[in-house]
C-alpha cells in the first residue's frame, strides 16, 4: 500500500498545474464575468444615468443621450451630488454642460436626481433614484453605466425594485476609457478588475 504521504503528494503535485490553468482562466475571461449584456428595449421611459468618475460619468451620459436620440428613450434621468466638493449646486453645472455639448433640445429633456453625501454605493444609490422614479410614475427604465459595472449594478437594481412590480428594468454597458481589454495589460484595468470583482463577489453573497 502507498504511504500516506506519497499519497498527499500525488494529490498536492496537481495544484500548481491547476491553480495555472485558472490563472489563465481569469486573464483570458475574467473580464466578461462582470459584464452582463441584457438585451436593448425598443422602448423605455427614461435612461437612468448612474454616477462615477468623470471619465466614466461622460462615456454613460453619451450612452444615454444615444439611445434618447434613437428613440428608445423618452427622457433622461441623471443621477448627480447635491454639491460639489466647494459647496455649488451640480444641476446648473450639469444643464449648462448638455446645452453647450448637445444642444437646447436634448438638454429639455434631462432631469435631475440628487442624491445626499451618504450615497457612496450602488446599493444606496439605486435606493435613493428609485424614490425619483416613483415621483416620475415611469414604468420602464434602462439603466446606464459602464460596461465592467452592468453585472453588479443589475443585481442590485433588480433587489432593489423587486417590490415594485410595475417597473421594468434593463441594463445598458457602455465603454469606459478606463475599463480596457484585456484588463491585466494596462493598470488602471486591473485596479478596476481587482476591485469591480471583489463588489460583485460580496454582492451575489447577499452584501450590498
């Protein structure tokens, strides 16, 4: 009969080979395990703009105000701070901003969600727009955020308005100059890999 540990160590010699082939595993796909692609609606009330860096707030405003101007969306709900770091009131930025970059017209059609300083995570943000949603009546929303977040960002939307039979919702990933594939070759990728994969981990473990 084999020893114990000659036995230990045949099972023990495979680890390296697998813990490389998963390594690989992560390179080659670990970025699409974050992204969740829902189908496009023909048709929604409103695409709802969620907050991020500033790179990553202009790739998902362009998203939204694409599929406003396909006519997928009636209006745009933009999720802002009620103040920047100095103490001023974002709309007015923000409305100046879509005037002078896309137009009077476009802008008409963009309304304003604030969120408190308390808001500093999806969960409480998806907790505070759902209150504007309410106000609003819409049936039907798509939310906008970047690609690598989609995943992440439906689960905890879909949680959040599970209660909330009437409304809709779908997903819209847009490129984020800051998301790059493949992830591992560039810094700012794998910080964010790093990082968008540990939230998604503690969210579909029930964590918010």
């Amino acid at each position: 009969m084999p020893s114990p540990d000659r036995s230990l160590w045949r099972k023990l010699r495979w680890l390296p080979a697998t813990a490389f082939v998963v390594a690989l595993c992560v390179l080659r796909w670990g970025g699409d395990l974050l992204i969740a692609n829902d189908p496009q609606p023909a048709h929604v009330d409103a695409a709802v703009v969620l907050q991020g860096s500033i790179a990553a707030e202009k790739a998902r405003l362009a998203g939204a105000i694409h599929l406003l101007q396909q006519g997928v969306a009636d209006r745009i709900l933009l999720s802002v701070p009620k103040e920047s770091y100095w103490g001023q009131s974002i709309p007015p930025v923000a409305r100046a901003y879509l005037e002078r970059n896309y137009g009077s017209e476009v802008a008409a059609r963009v309304d304003f969600c604030e969120t408190g300083e308390a808001v500093n995570s999806t969960a409480q943000e998806a907790q505070a727009l759902n209150a504007c949603l309410r106000e609003h009546h819409w049936q039907s929303i798509v939310v906008v955020t970047s690609n690598y977040h989609t995943r992440r960002a439906g689960i905890i939307w879909r949680r959040t308005t599970a209660q909330d039979a009437s409304l809709h919702v779908a997903m819209e990933g847009v490129a984020d100059p800051e998301f790059r594939q493949p992830w591992w070759r560039q810094r700012q990728s794998a910080k964010v890999f790093v990082m968008e994969a540990a939230k998604l981990g503690w969210t579909v473990l029930g964590g918010s």
